[in-house]
C-alpha cells in the first residue's frame, strides 16, 4: 500500500482512494477515486457516480449486497467554514417500492 501523503500531482483535495469494507466476510479493499475524483465534486457527487458503477439493475434496498456509502466533502480537513461535511448515500426504500 502506498502512503497517501505520495499522490499523483493534482490529486489534491482528494486522497484519492476509498476504503471498502464489506461487513458480511470481513474483506476490506482501496478503490482508487483519481480517475472519477476530477469530474465530480465532493463526497455526493463521487458517491453518485459510485452508485452507478457499484449497484447492479434490479438491486433492492435490503439486500445484503447493496452498499452504503459514507462519503466526506471536498473541503473536509481545511479550515474553510463548514467544511465538516458528510453524506450518506445508499438505496432508499421509498425509491424503490416493492412489487
């Protein structure tokens, strides 16, 4: 594993990596986010763009796949006000009623 401290230039504000845990087996893996981190701004933003790539068609908001993301701000770890934000973002289930 790399040191955090040594991204790419321009990676910044980012780390440039997510920690995935998955709760059921106990694995834990690093996504790298540089890739996405450049076009979209902030936790929800990278978050949505996650959903998509992460959430399969037809996955409900129960089942023991679907993840729940925890995503920070761009600002979070600066000194700007308000600056400690955080999102929460997973399947709702009021988006997706059950049939």
């Amino acid at each position: 594993m790399t040191d955090a401290r040594a991204l790419p230039a321009g990676a910044a504000p980012w780390a440039g990596r997510i920690l995935r845990v998955d709760l059921t087996s106990g694995r834990v893996e690093t996504l790298s986010t540089l890739e996405h981190a450049r076009h979209y701004l902030g936790g929800r933003g990278l978050a949505a763009r996650l959903a998509l790539d992460l959430i399969p068609p037809g996955m409900g908001p129960y089942d023991a796949e679907s993840p729940l993301f925890f995503m920070t701000g761009a600002l979070v770890g600066t000194p700007a006000p308000s600056a400690g934000r955080v999102t929460i973002c997973g399947l709702s289930p009021q988006a997706y009623p059950h049939e």
